[in-house]
C-alpha cells in the first residue's frame, strides 16, 4: 500500500478544507503569511459546526416542529467529519515537526 500523496492533491484537498472552514485564501507564498490567525480560525469555524449541530439536536430533543431528524444528523455528521479533518491536519503538522526536530544539524 503506497501512503504518498502529490502535493498538487494535498494543496486542493487544504484549499477545499480551508473553504468549508470559512477561511479566505491566502496571499501567494512571496508574502509572509501568519500561521496562528490560520489555526484560529479553523478551530472556530469547527467549534462553530459543532455548536451549531449540538443546537439543532436539542432543538428536535425538545420538540421543535422545525427541525427534522434528517437535518440535525447531516449536521452531525458534517461537524464530525470537520472535527476529524482537523485532527488529521494537527496530527501532520505533530509529524512533521517531530521530524525536523530530529533532523541533525
């Protein structure tokens, strides 16, 4: 099983992440681009997918005619797929740090 990724594939599948997090596109690479505001940022749009799903839930839990079942497990579904994008993107980011800091100097 081959694990590889191409760069243009990973590039598209974190431009298409970013989209769905809400965050602009970013400036081309000659410009310094800060990489906490970034983080911010997709931390709150998930935690804002999951804010929302957990309302729509208590909503229908409560017997609110305008929320139907179909909608709050869509909505379930898409604030843990955003969660486990993130923790993926995390996970890579622990990875390649763990091995530049390895590297020897």
């Amino acid at each position: 099983m081959n694990n590889t990724i191409s760069s243009d594939v990973l590039l598209t599948r974190l431009r298409a992440m970013a989209a769905d997090a809400g965050i602009q596109p970013t400036t081309p690479i000659e410009t310094r681009t800060e990489f906490a505001p970034i983080i911010k940022s997709a931390l709150e749009a998930v935690n804002n997918r999951q804010l929302e799903a957990q309302d729509l839930a208590t909503r229908f839990q409560t017997g609110d005619p305008s929320v139907d079942i179909a909608k709050v497990m869509i909505e379930m579904q898409k604030a843990r797929i955003s969660f486990e994008a993130l923790s993926q993107v995390r996970n890579r980011f622990v990875s390649a740090y763990q091995e530049i800091m390895s590297m020897p100097l």
